[in-house]
C-alpha cells in the first residue's frame, strides 16, 4: 500500500487531502478493494462513492480502475484518474439532484463553490474560509 501511496500524484493527493483538511471522514466515499475481491461486501451500504481496484501483480500494487458507485450499484467504470472519477461523480450528484452523502458534505461544498463555481455566494463559514485561504 506505501508503494501505491508513494506513486500518487499532487492532484490526486490534493484530492484525497481535501476531506482530511475540512475534517471530514472520507472512508465511506473512497473504498478501494483487490481486483480478486468480490464487489458485493465492498459495495454493501455504499450509497455514493468511488471505487478504486488495485491490482496486486507481486511487484507492488497499482491501480487498474476507477469506478464511480451509486446506490450500490456500479454506474459509471474505466475512469482514468481520481480527479475524472470525482468530477464524473459530482456531475451526476448535481444533475441528478442527490444530496451530497453527511460524511463529505463540506468536500463537495468546496468542489461545487470553489472549482466549479456554481452556487454563487451561498456557501457555509468553512467552505468561505477554506476559499479565502486558497486565494492567499
């Protein structure tokens, strides 16, 4: 697992730091399961969430897909990278008109407000403060 967090790149290390920054809990949105596991005991409960399969080749581990999940279910699979994977999911989040899952609200706050710029001003106190900081 170090090997595959040492391959990270900034933006999906910005990604999945952004939670941890707005002190959310990011374990039920980002699962991650072996290409040899059985899906249906890592979806189980998963109402909104990216699926990340490592594929463990006994060199190391390495990513081999990133699947975007939604009531349980696998809607959208083959996405490139995290950062696609996330957007993928926002976007049907948005359009769909879903609410965002209690355990990341403020994450997709900060997707929706800062880096799509939609809402306009309406955004909470740590979302703002988090904008302000950026813009520093």
């Amino acid at each position: 697992m170090e090997d595959l967090l040492d391959k990270l790149d900034e933006q999906t290390a910005a990604l999945r730091g952004l939670p941890i920054f707005l002190r959310e809990d990011a374990t039920k949105v980002f699962l991650k399961c072996l290409d040899t596991d059985i899906l249906e005991p890592v979806l189980n409960g998963a109402s909104v969430a990216i699926l990340t399969i490592l594929q463990d080749d006994g060199a190391g581990t390495s990513v081999r897909d990133q699947a975007v999940v939604l009531e349980g279910d696998i809607v959208l699979h083959n996405i490139p990278d995290l950062s696609t994977a996330l957007a993928y999911l926002f976007g049907l989040l948005y359009a769909l008109n879903i609410d965002y899952p209690k355990q990341m609200r403020y994450t997709f706050e900060a997707i929706q407000a800062i880096f799509f710029e939609l809402g306009g001003s309406r955004c909470s106190q740590r979302i703002r403060s988090l904008k302000t900081k950026l813009l520093l």
